[in-house]
C-alpha cells in the first residue's frame, strides 16, 4: 500500500484495500489528498474525482463518517448527508441539515427522523416538523 501510495497509484491501491478487507484509514487518506488547493481547473477536477472514489471506498467498507467528511469536502452535501443516515445517528443527522441549510437535506433529515422512535422522544418530532417548515414541504 505505501509503495503504490508513494507512486501515486491511488486507484490500485485502494482496490487492493477492498480485496483484501484493508480498512482505509485518516492517515492514508491524507497521504493520498494533497492539501491546499489545486493550482489549475484540471488538478481540480482530478482531485475531486479521486476524494469521490475514496469516500465510496469508505462507504463500502463501513466507515460512514469518514465517507461524509469527503464527500463534503467535494461538495455534495446529499451524498454526505446519506452516509451520516447510514451510520444511524440521530443527532448527528440533525446537526448535520441544521448546517446544511438546503432544502433537499431538511427534506432527506427528516425523513429519516421519522423511522427513528420520534413517539417517545419530543425533540426528534420538533425536529421533524422544523425541517419540513424550513424545506417548505408540507
């Protein structure tokens, strides 16, 4: 891994962590992503492409959150905002459409919230009923 790493075959190594149940950690996902900006519109996009197939990577071995801080660091607040519902965390959904402020991820928020036990506790229903004012979906 470190050697294709080095090599920057990024797309074989992370294959070979699915094949062989590596599970994709922080520290080679930073060796993997450059910090700091791009300098042309091409490394841009390159570099998103890569983030994109590193979180699905992270997605398909379990590892949700990790998966939702790339996918935002791309941009696509749905994508992230769907792993954070996959790992199952109530209030982690919550303040992650609180911080969103789209429609679309108040919508997807609550939605989930109403398959968790929203019954027994009054602040998932306040929640529900606050996301879909603020998505304007009644």
């Amino acid at each position: 891994m470190p050697l294709l790493i080095g090599s920057k075959q990024y797309e074989r190594a992370l294959d070979i962590c699915i094949q062989q149940n590596v599970p994709i950690q922080e520290d080679l996902i930073k060796k993997m992503i450059p910090d700091g900006e791009p300098a042309t519109a091409i490394e841009k996009n390159k570099r998103n492409e890569l983030i994109k197939t590193i979180a699905e990577k992270c997605r398909k071995q379990g590892s949700f959150e990790m998966a939702s801080n790339l996918n935002l660091k791309v941009g696509d607040k749905i994508t992230s905002l769907k792993c954070l519902i996959e790992l199952g965390d109530p209030s982690k959904v919550i303040a992650f459409a609180n911080m969103a402020r789209n429609a679309d991820t108040y919508v997807l928020a609550a939605n989930f919230l109403q398959t968790a036990d929203w019954h027994q506790n009054p602040d998932l229903m306040k929640n529900i009923i606050l996301f879909y004012q603020k998505a304007k979906a009644f």
